[in-house]
C-alpha cells in the first residue's frame, strides 16, 4: 500500500530519487479565447515518439529545507515518489518538482503526493497550489488537467537561446476546493 509523509532530515537520502524516461508522444497547444484557458493536443505519429529523461537534480536537504517541503509516496520503506513544495510569494503553493518511479506510475501514488501537497497548501494559508508543465510533455500536462488543475498561462520564452528552444511552460493551477 502507497502512502506519503513529509520526508525529514532521518531520511533526507530520499530526495534523490532518480529521474527516469517518459515518452514525448505530443503536445499541448494551449489557448485563449474570451478570457478562458483551453488546449488542443499535437499527437505524434507513432514512429516520432521519443523518450526524455531529466538530469538529476543534486537536491541539498539542509540548504532547501527552509523554503522547502518534501513530501514522499512510500511502498512500505521504499521512497517511489516524490514532490517539493516550495513557499510562494503569492497564494499559491509551488509544485516544484513531482516524479514517481517508472514502475509505479499509473497506481495513484501521483494523486496522492497531489493531495498531501493541497493538505499542506490550505494548512499554511495558501489558495492552492501551482505548477509547470512542459508543452512536449503531454502525459504530465494531461495528469493535471485530470487532477483538477487548470491553465493559467504560458511562457513561449523560457527555452529561447537553449538546447531546448521550441518548447514553452504551461503554468498550472489548481484550487483547494478541487482537492480529489
């Protein structure tokens, strides 16, 4: 059984929970029109799916856990998941980084760092939480959208100048009252 707790200094070794490939299969075109948010989606040809995996990130437990929260998802000792919280500096709680390990996707333990996340949100004040979603990764983009969140911007400039010129960040949010 998948649980989550926030992760301690006793076990701050679980924060380097490696990155592992996903698939680029499409892309999330959002849009807006008359003041909402919507999207399409790009779908690739199956031949042109390819796989991503980002570096690993040399997360430092002491210097991050002043504006920090980890929280894990837990298979009995076993760290499978994980989410950093960040303090935002409006009402909204920052989802810095989410990941759950390959083998493990697709049981819930996604939705339930989400939940524990929004827990945390509304415990400290905040409205809810945010996050960032790359363009060309749809099953991420996707996941919120089905988790409650919706759009609420776009930045087509982020990548300009960079080996990953051509995507943009989807910026995400989600209200405490939609907490699944």
């Amino acid at each position: 059984m998948i649980e989550t707790r926030i992760i301690d200094e006793e076990h701050s070794r679980d924060i380097l929970l490696p990155n592992e490939p996903f698939e680029l299969w499409g892309r999330m075109i959002p849009f807006y029109r008359e003041e909402q948010w919507g999207y399409t989606i790009e779908e690739k040809r199956p031949e042109e799916i390819t796989t991503m995996c980002f570096p690993d990130e040399p997360y430092d437990f002491r210097a991050m856990s002043e504006n920090t929260t980890f929280i894990g998802a837990y298979d009995g000792e076993k760290c499978i998941g994980l989410a950093l919280m960040q303090e935002g500096f409006f009402k909204y709680y920052y989802l810095y980084d989410l990941k759950v390990n390959r083998e493990y996707r697709r049981q819930g333990a996604a939705g339930l760092l989400l939940q524990t996340a929004m827990e945390l949100a509304l415990q400290k004040g905040y409205r809810g939480i945010y996050t960032i979603g790359q363009d060309n990764n749809l099953s991420a983009c996707l996941f919120y959208i089905r988790n409650g969140f919706r759009i609420g911007g776009l930045d087509t400039d982020v990548y300009k100048g960079t080996n990953q010129e051509g995507k943009a960040d989807i910026i995400f949010y989600k209200d405490g009252e939609t907490v699944r």
